[in-house]
C-alpha cells in the first residue's frame, strides 16, 4: 500500500466532494489548515435542475454548474480534491487512516465525512431526462420548494424513507394551506 506523502501531517481529510465537502474544504483552507479533499465524482447535487436555496444565487443555479463553480473555486486556492473513493477509514496513531479505491493510504488527524447519499432510481431509460426537467425531484430539501404549488413526485427508498417522504408531504402543502395539519398527517 503506498501511503500518501504529503509534505506536512494532514489537519483535516474531507470525504465528499459535493457542495457540503467543497464548502467545509474553503472554509478549513480559511483557518489555514492542511487538507485533502476526496471526490468520487456521483455528487447527488448533479441532479438538481435548478436550486434557489444557495446564497447568492436569487435567480437560482443547476446542481451541475454549482459543482463547476465550487470546484473552480477550491482549485484556485489550492485545495487538493483526490478524484477518488475512499473504501476505508480507522483509527490511527494520527488519527485516522484512509484508504482509496485506488488502494493508497494516507493520514489526516480529524475526518469530515460530507458524503450525502446515493439515491436507487427507477430502472427506466427515461428517468435521468425526468430528473433533469424537474418531473422526478430525489431531494426534499432542495426539490421541495421548487415544487410549490406544483404537481410532482418524490423518489424515497430504503432506510430513511419515510423521514424523507414525510418532508415531501409537507412541501405538497398548498399555498395558503395550514401547513401545521399537513405536518400532523401520517405517510
């Protein structure tokens, strides 16, 4: 295993190279920390067709340009991303110990984990081009409010489910709705 040889031990490793793990990123090179970021490249933001929920965007960005201009953004303060997967992660002497899919190591005394979810889509040819004209929304949270007053569907699997479809109702709420009912109805 070849272990990373960063020039100085590392304060702080990020696993996650979506908005979450690119913001911890600037705002650790900030407090001058030495860092690495690790990015699997499946970031959940990519499916996002238009958000309003991020500051400084009042007419709203696609999860995709989001991700370009964070990337720009920690690229040009030198920010190191890995474009990687890390497969494990223990407990060392340093701290922890990462490994990547790429079966190298490296040190980092604390561990931020942002690495979001991965959604189980539907397996239709057409549920990627549904995603993208917003008729198919995976995230209640940066979906929901897009679909105000609209008709649409929330995708919800597994563990965690219900929490997430029962954002989702309340977002169905209509406008002017007591949106205290909506909150005590049960999925």
């Amino acid at each position: 295993m070849a272990t990373f040889a960063a020039p100085e031990p590392l304060d702080c490793a990020i696993v996650g190279g979506g908005p979450a793990g690119m913001t911890a990123a600037l705002y650790l090179l900030r407090f001058h920390r030495r860092i690495l970021g690790f990015d699997g490249m499946q970031s959940r933001a990519r499916w996002i067709p238009s958000s309003h929920n991020c500051p400084g965007f009042p007419g709203g960005i696609s999860g995709t340009r989001l991700l370009e201009r964070l990337r720009q953004q920690i690229g040009e303060h030198g920010i190191q991303n890995i474009h990687s997967r890390v497969t494990e992660l223990k407990p060392s002497v340093a701290g922890f110990t990462l490994t990547d899919e790429a079966n190298r190591t490296y040190e980092a005394a604390t561990v931020i984990l942002a690495t979001g979810v991965i959604d189980e889509l539907p397996a239709f040819p057409w549920v990627p081009q549904a995603i993208e004209v917003g008729a198919i929304r995976l995230c209640a949270i940066c979906d929901a409010f897009e679909m105000t007053d609209s008709v649409g569907h929330f995708r919800a699997n597994g563990k965690g489910s219900r929490s997430r479809q029962v954002s989702a109702i309340l977002f169905r709420v209509r406008h002017g709705r007591d949106h205290r009912q909506a909150s005590s109805r049960r999925c």
